[in-house]
C-alpha cells in the first residue's frame, strides 16, 4: 500500500490481509515458472484493493468500493500511475516479440481461495482461456495432461473457478492478437496447496515448471 492511501484504508486492515487484498503465493509461483528459458516475468506489488492490475480501466471493479472513495482526479491519477504504464509494458513486450517473428504464451498467474461463500472449490489447478481460440484450448489439454502425467494427485480443471473469458489482461490482449501468435492463459492455484509444509509447497511448484516446460508453443494452431 503507497504510504498516500495508507489513512484511505485505515480500518480495512483485515480485509486488506485476505484473498480479496492479495493472491497468496502468485508471486513465488511466478517466479517459478519464470525460471523457464525466454520467460519474462511482470508483476506488481500494489493491492488489488487499490487498483486491479487484471481489471481493464472501464471495468468499475477496477477500484474497489474503498478507492472509490477517492475524488474523480485522483481515481484517474490512480489509473495513469499504476494501471496503465503496468499493461503497457506487457502488451509492448509481447508485440516486439511478435514482430521478431516469435509466438507467445502468455501466462496471468493467480490464487484463489479455497472456500469462498461458504462454497468449497474443488480443484487444485484451474486453467482460464477463450474455448473459441484455439491455441488456447491446446495448451490448456497439453497442460493437464502433462499435470496428470508428473503430478496426478493435483485436481486440475479448466475454466475453473472462473471463466477464461472474463474480463481481465489476457481478454484485453486476445483483441490485439490473433490467435496462433498469442495464447493468453490465466493459472489459478489453490491457496490450500501453498498453505502446507514448505516441502510441500515446493513440489507444488517445482511441477508448476516442469509442467510449463513440457509445452510446445512453436506451432500453435489457429
């Protein structure tokens, strides 16, 4: 939280240390995968509840119901200092390496909670994308079957806990795009997974990667 908001949110401090204020463990599950050789990694370390990097800037829920508190030039100012130059420096990366003549799998890293409503999530792994593109849906059932290949015990589904279609980052850039260049994928893991022994949470990731490493994007289909 910028030292600027810090009395905006005074009182909110439980919400701010739950699922809503943060992805537990996206950061190191990132850096992860980012371990692959070409990967770059992009993240940002600024509350959601302030701003969500993953919202487009018409989306309402963009700012949370407390930042919307905040008067209409210091929501904008909100956006232009912290929304914008993030994705701008994704969608700039992505483009040059297409231009280089490169394909690009494009992976938006999340967590979710385990119970939400009083609703238990019944899976370990979910991989979000658009059903229509269709380099998309092959990378999404090569990566469960490399899942069930290296980690069977992980309950992996797709399109699961929430729809890949949704408006987020990868949604954004799919209409910049075409499909067969760009796959955008969001991976959601279970905060459940990242909650146990270190060991644990290590073989979690560890087949993060060598799940990732098993794709071949050379040739996506479109």
């Amino acid at each position: 939280m910028p030292s600027k908001y810090r009395q905006l949110f005074s009182g909110s401090e439980k919400v701010l240390e739950g699922h809503r204020g943060y992805d537990t463990g996206a950061l190191v599950i990132a850096r992860s995968i980012s371990r692959f050789p070409g990967a770059r990694l992009y993240y940002s370390k600024i509350t959601r509840l302030l701003v969500d990097m993953n919202r487009s800037g018409k989306n309402p829920n963009v700012l949370s119901e407390i930042s919307r508190r905040l008067p209409p030039r210091e929501r904008q100012a909100l956006l232009r200092k912290y929304h914008e130059p993030y994705r701008k420096r994704i969608e700039d990366h992505i483009r040059s390496l297409i231009s280089a003549g490169s394909n690009v799998l494009h992976v938006s890293v999340h967590t979710f909670t385990s119970v939400l409503n009083g609703h238990v999530r019944n899976a370990d792994i979910g991989l979000l994308y658009d059903p229509s593109r269709k380099s998309e849906a092959q990378v999404c059932s090569d990566w469960k079957r490399s899942f069930a290949s290296i980690t069977p015990e992980l309950r992996v589904r797709r399109n699961y806990p929430y729809l890949g279609i949704s408006d987020g980052l990868t949604s954004h850039l799919r209409k910049m795009f075409r499909d067969g260049i760009y796959a955008g994928i969001e991976l959601e893991v279970n905060q459940r997974l990242l909650t146990f022994a270190y060991s644990t949470r290590t073989n979690v990731t560890n087949a993060l990667f060598d799940t990732f490493g098993s794709l071949d994007v050379t040739n996506m289909p479109s």
